[in-house]
C-alpha cells in the first residue's frame, strides 16, 4: 500500500508541525481533513498516545 502523494497533502498545514500551539478550549479550525484514499477498506485505528485528548460531537 502506498502512502500520499506531496500534492495530496500540501493543503495540510498542521498534521506533522512540531511548531503547532495548540488552545486549550475547543477550537474545531484545527482540524485538518482529507479524502479517504480507499473508503471501500474498513480501518482499525490505535493510538498509542497517553495524553492525547479528544472531543467528538
């Protein structure tokens, strides 16, 4: 399986920016989002991450 494509991601801003200040309200423009490459796949998703915060709606 391949991975992206330079001009697949050069809108993306934020995803891999060590630089980011993240807020600590809830700030939705700090979302970044992209198509999904193969939606037919089903996905299984981990984070191994212990102070990774989320707020889902």
């Amino acid at each position: 399986m391949a991975g992206r494509k330079d001009d697949e991601m050069k809108d993306l801003t934020l995803l891999g920016n060590k630089n980011t200040k993240y807020l600590f309200e809830y700030s939705p423009e700090v979302l970044e989002v992209f198509d999904n490459k193969h939606p037919d796949r089903d996905y299984f998703v981990k984070f191994n991450c212990p102070e990774f915060t989320s707020l889902c709606q």
